[in-house]
C-alpha cells in the first residue's frame, strides 16, 4: 500500500525536511495492531513485535501502547525496548548466537530467552540452574520470497531440526531446565495452507513437553507489495482455524496453553514511505535510467533479496506528467547493484512512469520493515532523517539527518589527531 498523505503534503515534507526522507505514519500502525487483535479470538493469545523490523524508539512506544509484547533478536534490541517502556516480562529473546555475557544479563534482567541449538540450552544451563527457557523449532520445511528469507527445512541455519528435539528435551532437564514454550517460525510471506500446516506439526512436537506453557507460531504474515501478484492473508480465517486449533490443544492437555505470534514486517511494512529527488536521467542502447538520491544504503531489499517496492513520482516543478516511458529507478551510489526496479533473480525490470525530469519526487512505498533497520552509511553517506506523521496528522521529527561526524566519530575517539 502506498502513503495516504497526498502529493502537496509529500512535496511539502521533502522542502521542508529535505530528501532523501523516511516517512512514518503512525495511523497505519496502529491499524495493523487492531486488525491482529481483532482477528484471533483466543483469549490467551499474546502478540509480539518482531521489533528487528522497526526499532525506533517512537514506533516502540506506539507498539507498547497497543498493547504488544517484544521479540528481540540481540541484547541491544532487548535494551532498546526498556528504555522504550517494556518490562523485562514482556520482552522475549531469539538469537542464533550467545556469549555467556549476553545470557548472563538476560538471565539478570529476567527475559525470557529461546534456545536455538543444543549449545545455547548447555550454557544457558551454566549460568543458571533450575530456569526456564523456550526452544525454537526447524519444523523440516520453510517458506519465503527466497532462499535468503526461508526460516525452516534442511537449508535454513535457525532453530533446531525437528528430529533432534528429543535430544535437546533431554538435554535441558540433565541442565535442569524447565522448556515452558515451543516456537517456529518459517518465513516471510507464507499462505493460509502452509501457515497451518506448520501450525499442526508445531503442536506435534509441543505436546511432549510436560511444563507447557506457550507455543510460539512465529510471523510471516504476508504484505501486499506488489497488488499483482502478491496476496494477503485472510486475516479473519487464520484467526478463527488457529483460535480452533488453540482451544482444542489446551483441552487436550488439560491447562490453558497461551498463543504467541510474533509478526514484524506485517505491524510496519504499509507505514514506511522514503522519498527522493531525481537527479538525473540518462540512457543507454538497452535501458532508460532514473537516478535518485537514495539507494540500496536507505533500502536494501531490492539488492539483497529482489523485492519488489511500490514507486510513484510526482512533477517537482509542478507541471502536468504526461508520456510514457519504461525506466530502470537506481540510485546513487557508486556500486551496480544498486537498482530498485529488478526481479527476484537480480536482472533489470524496467517499470512504465511518465516522462521524468531532474528534480522530480520519487515516492517509494511500503518501506516501513527491513529498510531504515538495515541502513548503512554506505559510499560515507549520511543517514536520512526520519519522520513520524501523527494520528492527528502533524509531522514531527524522530531522528535527525546523520552527518560526517556522525559517520567518523568512533573513528575520531579511538585515534585522535595527537597520536
């Protein structure tokens, strides 16, 4: 979905703000929190952001005023949603790696971590004894737009594979340890079908383990980026099979089990809109180019996974737009695979705009998840500002354009000019 702010108020933004920009609207996430909470009627359900998605400290907030819980992905994710305003008991760690340091403050701090391997649960037995902990699951099969965003089956590193979950049962009562939740979670995109599919062989493996108190069905929940071909799920009919499913597993094993999801992207994808300024365009035999002044250092998706973002431009000089051309958008970075008009496998997928100018507005959608998380200060190139569109529609600013000194100042503290 594109922005709902109209064509004046994006001009507006960019003059006052400057490009490039992130732009944030708080209406659409809290819309995406309602429609979650709406859509499961299981009472025991507890929904947590997946906050690697977005972590600003004011989309933070809004999420903890929706009433969401956390799960963080790294111990700075974990400090970032106290300081925030979640307490220790609404924060859930996942991470692929450990050092004894980092499980030594999680333990402190009293939160919860998933255990992703065997290694994690036998240190995790180390710094405390007589705790509990949850396992993350690889149900033997995944789901993802590609190979770099399949979460499950044999060729994905997360989690511990299903055939190996007697072992680490084993393991963690000889540590004495209490595993209270089972969770998988498959990948991004994934359908009604797959989702419950592995839905059922999630709550296979769950019911063998005595102290039971959660399971974790992950995220995934598809985003519309591209209308034609991309599908949403039916939010009403995955809410109602996994409320069914729910009621009727905690029957079954006599004690109210709670339900955790823990969906990112779906909560702030649609909110995030970056503009920029065309400033140039030029040809070659194969291919007519637009240039803007971001790239795959504000949004990396394109590069890295071959997604598809919705783009629009508006006139910067106020004329009509008219005439048709197919352009490849890239940006403009000194590197060629920056490019955001490509397909899943790299190639150029040149897309159909009217005839653009230098100073032209490109309006680039759906950039609220995995784009401003991943930044760089790539080519020595200052971060965008980003910016927060209220309920009530004021703009404020929520981070401050990046500067030199921003990019140079670990370098500046560790070797002053002195030395």
């Amino acid at each position: 979905m594109m922005t709902t702010l109209t064509d004046l108020k994006l001009l507006d933004l960019a003059t006052t703000y400057h490009t490039p920009l992130y732009i944030f609207e708080e209406a659409m996430i809290r819309c995406r929190c309602n429609d979650l909470k709406n859509a499961i009627q299981y009472k025991n359900t507890r929904i947590r952001y997946a906050c690697k998605a977005l972590t600003l400290q004011a989309i933070l907030k809004i999420i903890q005023q929706e009433g969401l819980w956390i799960d963080a992905s790294s111990l700075n994710e974990v400090h970032r949603a106290l300081r925030a305003g979640f307490i220790p008991e609404e924060i859930y760690y996942t991470g692929e790696g450990a050092t004894r340091e980092v499980y030594q403050e999680l333990v402190k701090r009293n939160i919860l971590i998933n255990c992703t391997s065997s290694d994690q649960i036998r240190l995790l037995g180390t710094i405390s004894a007589r705790t509990v902990c949850s396992i993350r699951v690889n149900p033997g099969e995944g789901h993802g737009e590609t190979n770099k965003t399949n979460t499950g089956g044999p060729s994905s590193k997360h989690g511990i594979y299903f055939d190996q979950v007697p072992e680490a049962r084993t393991l963690a009562k000889e540590c004495g340890i209490k595993i209270i939740g089972v969770h998988s979670h498959i990948g991004s995109g994934t359908d009604l079908d797959h989702w419950l599919k592995i839905k059922d062989k999630t709550l296979d493996i769950a019911r063998d383990f005595e102290d039971l108190q959660f399971v974790n069905l992950g995220g995934g929940l598809p985003v519309v980026y591209n209308p034609e071909s991309d599908r949403p799920m039916p939010l009403n009919e995955w809410g109602s099979t996994l409320s069914a499913s729910m009621e009727a597993f905690s029957r079954e094993l006599g004690k109210d089990i709670s339900l955790h999801i823990e969906p990112g992207r779906y909560i702030v994808a649609e909110s995030g809109t970056l503009i920029a300024e065309v400033q140039a365009v030029k040809s070659t035999p194969s291919y007519h180019f637009v240039i803007v002044n971001t790239g795959l250092n504000h949004n990396i998706r394109p590069a890295m996974y071959g997604s598809y973002h919705p783009i629009r431009f508006i006139a910067g000089d106020g004329r009509q737009m008219d005439g048709k051309r197919h352009y490849v958008v890239a940006g403009y970075l000194c590197e060629s695979g920056d490019v955001f008009t490509v397909k899943n496998d790299g190639t150029l997928a040149p897309r159909e705009f009217p005839i653009l100018k230098v100073g032209d507005l490109m309006v680039m959608g759906c950039v609220g998840a995995y784009c401003h998380s991943m930044k760089s200060e790539y080519n020595s190139m200052n971060l965008p500002a980003s910016i927060l569109i209220t309920q009530a529609g004021k703009a404020t600013v929520i981070e401050r354009r990046g500067t030199l000194n921003d990019i140079m100042r670990r370098e500046l503290e560790a070797y002053s000019e002195g030395r």
